[in-house]
C-alpha cells in the first residue's frame, strides 16, 4: 500500500470519478494510493510493464488477460481513470436500490460484470466464445499435462451443454444463462471495494 | 420421497397395512421382558456369572432396571450349591433337545430390536404419506419412543434411558462423520465468518443469558428455587443454549431450504461444539464454589482455543494418515471404505480422550481426508462409504429420537413450573435477540447481506435435541440435587422445539417465501466459470494489493497442488488437475446412468452401427459391426486398429486407476466415455467434410470408414494421445447430444444386406443382433464365441500383408 494517504484535492477528477463508479471518497483515496505505488515512475500513467511487475500476478494463469482488460485497444498505458473504472465492476452490489429508469447502468451492476467476465473470454471481442477461445482459456487453466485431445472434448463438451441456438459458440446471452446459478454478484465483488 | 409418491396412490390400504405391521414391531418389544424373566429362570448357573459380563449397554443404572434381576437370582444360587456338581447321578436331567438360553444372547439380540424397531418405524412412516408430510419424522419418532416406553412401563419392566456414553460413543458419531465428509466445502468456507460468530459469540450469549436470567428467576420465585446457585444456572444455560446438529438436520433435510441458510444453520450445530464443551466443564468444575476469579475465565478462554483447536488438529492429523493410507489401497479394494471410518472414529475417540472437541475433529478428518481419498479410491468403495454414511447416519437418528422419547417416559421428572417455563420462554427470547444483534454486525461485513427474513429462519431453526439432554443426564446427583427439575426442562425444550418449530418451519418457509434449494447438477460450464472467475478475483485482488479471501484461497490451492497433492494421491492422479478430474467423474456419471437406463441394449436393429470398445482381449467381448470394404482397405483398418489399440491400451492405462484388477464395471465407463467421445467427435468430422469437396472414394461406407478413423488425419502428428480411432457410434440413442446429423446420413444410405458368409473376410458389415433389453453388452464377459468376436481375434493376430506403416501415418492420404 502506498506509504501516505494523498489527499482528496490531489485526485484529479475526483468528483466524476466518484459519480462514475460509484466508490466513496476513501475507496478512490485507497486505489489513488495504489495507482500511485505501482507506477513506480511517477509517470501518471500506468504501462503493461508496471502491472506485470506484480508478482502474483505473473503466476496467474489469466493474468496477461486481465492486465490487457485495462488498456485500451491498441493503447500501451492507462491513466487512473480507466484504472480505477476497471475497478469499478468489481463494487459490490448494493441491495435495495431499484434500478431508477433513466440513470445509466451503474458499473457494477450484474450485467456489467458479466459483460466483463465475457470480454476475457472473448479475445477477438466477436460477441461470441468460439472454440478456440475456449480451449484457449482451458490451456491456460489447466496447465501443461493434458493432452490437446482431451481439451478438445472439454472444450466441446462445454459449449454444447452451453450452446442453444447451435452456432458452435457461446454467445453473451448463452454464457449468462450458464452463470445464472452462480451468484455473481457475490463472486465479482471485492468486499473492500465499497 | 418417491416411496411416498408412489404410495399416494392407494392411500387407504396402506395404513391399513401398516397397522399390523406397527403392532408386530410393539408386540416384539413387549416380549423384550418376558425373554428376559423366562432367561432367567432356565439355567442358573448360567445366571450366576458375575453381573458385570453383561455390560449393561442398553439399560441403564438406574435402579429398578432390567439388570438388577441378575442381582437377585444371584443371590438364590446360594441355597443351591450342590447342583452344579458334575456326575451327580441323582438329579439327573434328561438331555435337552431344545432349550432356550435368553441371557447368552441377551445383549445383542436387545440391541437388534431395538434397531430393527428404528428401521421399521422408519418404513413406517412413509407407508402412511399424509401423516409424513405435515409432521416431521424426528417429531413421529418421538412420539414412538414414548408409545414404546409406556408400553415397556405398563408390563412392568423399567424402560432402558438414553445413556450418555452410548448416545457420545456410539449414536452421535456416525451423523456427525456423514455431515463432515459430505460437507459443502465451498459455501461452508465462503461463510465460515459468519458461522463462527453465530457459534461462538451466539452461543456464549446464549448461556450467559439464559443462566443470568434463570438465577434471577431463582431468587425471584423463592418456593424451593433459591438454592441454586449463578453457576448452576450457568451451567443449566450453557447446556440448553447450543443448537443441535442432529434435530437441525432432521428438519432442515426435509424442508431443502436454500444452501445458504441450510449451512449457517447447520455449521453452527456443529461449531458450537466447542463452546459447549468449555462451559459444560467449566461450570460443572465450579458450580459448588460461589466465586469465580479472574484466572478461571482466562483459564476458560485458553480452554475454549486449546479445545476447538487441538480438536481441529487432531481430526487434521488423522484425516491426512487416512488419505495417505488410502494410497497404497489399490491392491485391496474391499476394505477401503473401513480406513475411512476408522480413522474417523479414532480421531473422534482420541479427541474426546483428551477432553477436546470431538466434533470438530471428526469434522475436520472428514474435511481434509476427502479429496485425496475419493481421489485414491475405485467408485465403488466411494458408493459405498456414501451409502454406510448415509445408512448409519440415518439409523443412528432415529435410535436417538426413539430413546429421547422412551427416557422421557422412564426419567424421573420434577415438574416446577415457574423454572420451566420461563426457560421456555428466556430460550426463545434470548434466540431471537442473539441472531438478530449478531446479524446487525455481520452484515456490516458481508457482500451479500442477510435478510430479515433469513434471520427469521436461522432464528427459528435454532432446535434443541439429544446432545442437551445427554449432557444434562451426564450431571451427578452429589452436586446437582436439582438434575431431575433441569433434566425435565431440557426435555420439554427439546420438545417444543422439535415439535413446535419443527412442524411449523415448513409451512412458515413457503409461507415466507423463502428461497428453496437449487437439484440441479453442477455442469462444467460452471465448473470452468467459476474457476475463471476464481483466478480472475484473484487477479484484481493483487492488482489493488489486497490480501483477501481469493488471495489466500489460491495460495492454499497452490500449495496443495505443489506439495500435498504429490505424497496423498497415488500415481498419475496427483497431477490431475481439478478439472479434468471433474470432468472425469461426470462422465462417469453420466456413462453409468447411461447404462443404468439401459441405454446401452436399446440399439435398434435396423440400424447398423459401426463401433468399437476398449479390446481387451482376455476380458471383455466386443460386439460390433463393420462396413464392407474392400480388401486392401480391409488391411489399412486392420492396421489401423491394431497401432492404435496399444496406444489405447497405454493411453488408457495411464488414466485407470487401478490397471491390476480389471474391473469390468470401470472398464465398462471407460468404453462409455470412449463411445461418446467418438460419438461427439464423429459428429464433428461430418459437419467438417460434408463440406470438404467429395474425396475420391466416395462410396458411403468409405466415406463412413474415412470418417470413423479420422482421427489420424485430424491430429497428423503422431503424439502419444490418440484414442482408438474406429469408435463411432452414429445411431447409438445413448449420446443425445451428439448425432443427428449423423443418423440423417446413415438413415438416408441404403441399409446394406446382412452377409455372414464373408467370415472369412474378417471385417464385415452386418445388422446387429437386438439384443434384449436387459443385457447390456458391456456387462456380459465370456461370450467370447460370438462370431464378431472370432473375427476380430483374427483381424487382430493377423499380422498383414504388407509391413507396418509408421504410426501417425494418415489412413487414406489425403488427396489420392
């Protein structure tokens, strides 16, 4: 964790940001200070090779993907703002509030983590989780001793129990359905994040 | 259940039925004393034994019980001494052709009965549907054990009580060790927060509330009551204020509530073991002295971490030699469900040896053991552990209901009722107010906050049972004159907990709407997502450099997979990562549904089939029909076959758990998983080549050949991965999933003629023999005669004409 807390003045755009995703001052106080101690450089900007530098990370099986779900196509750094929006959709869901017609859809909404859950898996962003995609997210979970053959049934396997209108792939409302009884809400939420 | 839907039917016959069925099972146990009387007169020098030979299991010491007649007639051999002597020619009797001798087999035949009783009454019930369906079988049972209990009282004989060692040593072990092993690991650690405060904090609240307002009560009330001191009163609270896990399971597994609340409730009944212990012997030390200092509640905080925690280690310890046991057990299969229960029970005996918490071992044994067993073990030993578990646990219940309510027709009672029944009504308060101030301050830390109506339930499924009453008989009379007055308000908590609560929930929890459990099975879909999403939060935690729940779930998962997976799994399985080992056992589970269903003799005989199995040549026959083809193709196939036979035969060799036995129910899944794999795969190949220009060797049975061992030309490198090529199964209804497509095609080719004159040929395409719809043809070896099976010996030993291609090679070049 950083060694001081900034204050709330130095953050820039700190009210949007808050409008935006929705934390409170002291969550984007918290990940302002977090921002700041992995960009080691004092750069401003993050780039891929300051979140590579996390160690855990490197040990994750999806840890390039989910570095990569914080830049922008193309792009090779991020300022806080997408950094701290990426964040965003891991909020916790807060019970109670009705979905006031008119707002936009808040970041942390059920719809919006499954959509970011979908865009890991969905490299080429075809809306669709073909094949190869699959079996590409099962390599890397599974690791090296399997055999290609038996990823293959898997892989098939997976999108046929989840494939219903036979396209050999999973489309967004497909892989949805198949989480339904997940309770995401709870699994895409980090308690600290409030 | 389905006994019960399949009853409703005919609803008044059956309790008919039943009726005398129920008079039988009273009508034994009324024979119970006259046995015993009749036993006792037929031989007396069998009857002078010492009394201590017969152990007293069931009976207690209570005087004016079953075992004070021995006693007695004792005491009447002494007028007779000359009789036991040998070779006295005067008395002599004549040889007795048949005789009975009660008293030899008295123990066990008792404990029989009695058993027998529990079961049948548990027939019983589901005999009679409408009487289940409203009352809870814990509350039927109760009630049995008091109609059998009055009846062993109104013949005369004192009724047996629920002994406090036989219920901890023998009744209660068997439930706890089914609830730990089959414990849903995941919701159970994702709320383990939430459980331990409930257990800990609620339960502690609990005591000190009801024995604080208990004493007040006491010096309020001053008829008789006033000589019970804080600490008995303490004592008395902290016995009545621990959930308990058998009465919560018997209610809570017939109303399927929601995972969520099913395990706050029931993890609870089982952590609070731990506290109920410390207090228990705390207050039973201290309860003759009226001070308590400072040292003895530090003394009792270190207690309550030394129990709940060596209690936890010890189980740790055993489940870890189970699991290594479990590893060398691939040459005896048969015993292995024992090491499971043994080790169980001996971490549950050596616990409560050393006054640690006996439940929590066995529940932490069962915990960790897992995984490393079920990996070690074959199927069957892993059906059966699930069945004993299920049967002892089962029995074992009802035993101890029927004994609650037989000891409560026999126990002595004191009935006062201002102590009573403000028990009654502190208990219910004090539940209500420590669920709902312990709730306020867990949601202030949980993502997914518990509703009032959630408390309601978690508040209300607060049962008391047998645990509190076994504890409460363990007390002695020297210090607690009052036991009887505490035993008799245990009792009439436990029963209007049981009964009111008990019956009541069911109509409240669909009254209230409460989300009700989810039967479906989990799918790999889910499997595959929620491990992404794992490693995903994990992911984001170290990202915002928090160190939680994710972080140190993968890092445990991790180490385990490093270390631990590698000394307690046995071979090849150690690296089995989970998934594939899901994905495993579901097909498993499928193919043996699959052939339960008898999806397997359901080949319908006008379709001819192209399939192969896992060629064993020494165990299993194989059935199968091949195409007509042509000579030199003939060979190509035969080579085919045989390459990649070994390789199958190495493959599957690697993925068997257990390679010496061939046991044909596991061969048999494998064959399963193997046909639809190629079922699965077959299909597959036909959406790619029906769009592949035609090849030159058009004919349909060389376009089903080239299909059919595809998989060369699918995967031209020649890894050691291949499964056996010609294994397709087109018009099998057993893999839905897979083929229509494929049966459109073979339907719509001209169904070839039968030519069994082409024996010779080796490879012959024929119409299969409907087999009838019992024999499954995995499961009957030895029918090695069969000519398919001749010719495939043949096709097999024959070495061919021409010298081995390399393997890898594909079967038809491609392009010729």
């Amino acid at each position: 964790m950083g060694c001081q807390s900034s204050h709330p003045s130095a953050i820039p755009e700190l009210d949007e940001i808050m409008l935006e995703t929705g934390f409170s001052q002291a969550s984007v106080v918290r990940l302002y200070d977090r921002f700041q101690a992995l960009d080691k450089e004092q750069k401003g900007y993050l780039s891929k090779y300051d979140l590579q530098g996390i160690g855990e990370l490197a040990v994750n099986p999806l840890g390039d993907r989910i570095i990569n779900a914080f830049f922008k196509e193309g792009e090779d750094l991020t300022d806080f703002r997408s950094f701290i929006r990426v964040l965003a959709h891991f909020r916790p869901v807060e019970e109670g509030k009705s979905n006031e017609t008119g707002r936009p859809e808040p970041m942390n909404s059920r719809l919006r983590k499954l959509q970011f859950a979908f865009q890991l898996y969905d490299q080429d962003s075809d809306g669709k989780i073909s094949r190869d995609e699959m079996l590409q997210v099962l390599r890397l979970m599974v690791g090296i001793q399997v055999t290609d053959e038996q990823l293959v049934c898997i892989a098939e396997r997976t999108i046929q129990e989840a494939d219903q209108d036979g396209d050999g792939a999973i489309s967004f409302e497909e892989f949805a359905t198949s989480v339904e009884k997940l309770n995401v809400e709870q699994r895409m939420s980090l308690r600290l994040l409030k | 259940s389905h006994l019960k839907a399949g009853i409703a039917g005919s609803r008044g016959a059956p309790s008919l039925r039943a009726l005398p069925f129920l008079f039988l099972v009273a009508a034994l146990l009324g024979m119970l004393p006259l046995l015993h009387s009749h036993g006792l007169q037929s031989d007396p020098v069998m009857a002078s034994e010492p009394p201590h030979h017969y152990p007293a299991v069931i009976s207690g010491n209570e005087p004016g019980d079953i075992t004070a007649a021995p006693l007695g007639v004792s005491q009447e051999i002494s007028p007779l001494p000359n009789h036991s002597s040998p070779g006295h020619a005067k008395n002599r009797k004549a040889f007795p052709v048949l005789g009975i001798d009660y008293t030899h087999v008295r123990i066990p035949f008792e404990i029989s009965l009695w058993i027998l009783l529990a079961c049948l009454m548990k027939l019983g019930f589901h005999v009679i549907p409408s009487v289940s369906s409203i009352v809870p079988e814990s509350c039927l049972l109760i009630v049995v054990g008091l109609l059998v209990g009055g009846l062993i009282k109104g013949v005369g004989e004192s009724p047996p009580i629920l002994r406090s060692d036989i219920f901890f040593l023998f009744l209660l072990p068997p439930i706890i060790l089914d609830a730990g092993y089959f414990l849903p690991l995941r919701q159970f650690t994702e709320n383990l927060g939430t459980i331990l405060i409930f257990a800990v904090v609620g339960t502690l609240w609990n005591a000190f509330f009801l024995g604080g307002l208990m004493y007040a009560v006491c010096q309020i009330s001053g008829t008789g009551l006033n000589d019970i001191g804080l600490l008995a009163n303490l004592l008395f609270g902290s016995i009545i204020s621990a959930v308990d896990p058998v009465a919560v399971l018997a209610v809570f597994e017939e109303i399927h509530i929601n995972e969520l609340l099913h395990i706050l409730v029931f993890g609870e009944s089982l952590l609070n073991d731990a506290v109920t212990v410390v207090l228990y012997h705390l207050f039973e030390e201290f309860a003759n002295f009226e001070q308590v200092t400072v040292t003895d509640i530090i003394l009792g905080f270190l207690s309550f971490f030394v129990v709940s925690l060596g209690g936890v280690f010890v189980g740790v310890i055993y489940g870890v030699i189970a699991a290594f046991t479990s590893r060398f057990t691939s040459h005896i299969r048969v015993i292995e469900p024992l090491f499971v229960f043994l080790y169980s029970y001996m971490a549950y005996l050596s616990a409560e040896l050393f006054h640690l918490s006996g439940i929590m071992a066995l529940i932490a044994s069962g915990v960790v053991m897992r995984p490393y067993v079920e990996a070690n073990i074959s199927h069957k030993s892993h059906t059966t552990i699930k069945y004993f578990l299920k049967m002892w646990s089962s029995v074992s219940e009802t035993l101890i209901f029927i004994f609650l309510g037989v000891s409560t027709v026999a126990g002595r009672h004191y009935w006062n009722w201002t102590f009573i029944i403000s028990t009654l009504i502190f208990c219910l308060i004090a539940r209500v107010l420590g669920v709902l101030g312990l709730t306020w301050f867990i949601n202030k830390f949980r993502i997914v906050k518990l509703t009032p109506k959630d408390q309601f339930i978690i508040a209300y499924g607060g049962l008391r049972g047998a645990i509190a009453f076994s504890l409460g008989y363990l007390l002695d009379y020297e210090h607690f004159g009052m036991r009887d007055m505490f035993l008799t308000a245990i009792i009439t908590v436990i029963f209007f907990t049981v009964f009111v609560q008990g019956m009541t929930i069911r109509p409240l929890v669909d009254l209230l709407a409460v989300k009700k459990k989810q039967e479906t099975k989990r799918s790999i879909n889910e499997e595959i997502h929620t491990q992404f999403l794992d490693h995903l939060l994990t992911g984001i935690e170290d990202i915002c450099g928090h160190y939680g729940h994710h972080h140190w779930k993968d890092k445990l998962n991790r180490f385990n997979k490093k270390y631990v997976k590698k000394c307690l799994i046995a071979g090849e399985r150690s690296k089995e990562p989970q998934l594939i080992a899901f994905y495993h056992k579901m097909e498993m589970k499928q193919a043996i549904e699959l052939v339960e269903s008898g999806g397997l003799g359901k080949i319908p005989s006008a379709i001819s089939t192209v399939s192969m199995q896992n060629i064993n040549p020494k165990a299993l026959p194989v059935k199968r029909i091949l195409p007509a083809l042509s000579k030199d193709k003939e060979e190509e196939i035969r080579k085919i076959l045989r390459n990649n036979l070994q390789k199958t035969r190495q493959r599957l060799r690697s993925y068997n758990r257990h390679t010496l036995v061939a046991d044909p129910y596991e061969e048999a899944w494998n064959q399963m998983l193997l046909r639809r794999q190629k079922a699965r795969q077959l299909e597959q190949k036909i959406n790619n080549y029906l769009t592949v220009p035609a090849h030159k060797l058009d004919s349909p049975t060389m376009s089903r050949a080239r299909i059919g061992s595809d998989p060369l030309a699918y995967e031209p490198k020649s890894d050691s991965g291949n499964l056996p090529i010609i294994t397709v199964d087109p018009a099998s209804p057993q893999s839905p999933e897979s083929v229509d497509l494929v049966n459109e095609e073979l339907k719509g080719t001209s169904c070839l003629p039968p030519s069994p004159e082409e024996d010779e040929e080796g490879l012959v395409m024929r119409v299969k023999d409907p087999s009838s719809p019992g024999t499954d043809d995995v499961f009957t070896p030895g029918a090695g005669d069969s000519p398919s099976n001749q010719r495939i010996m043949r096709c097999l030993s024959d070495p061919g004409p021409q010298p081995e291609p390399e393997e890898g090679e594909p079967f038809i070049p491609k392009g010729k």
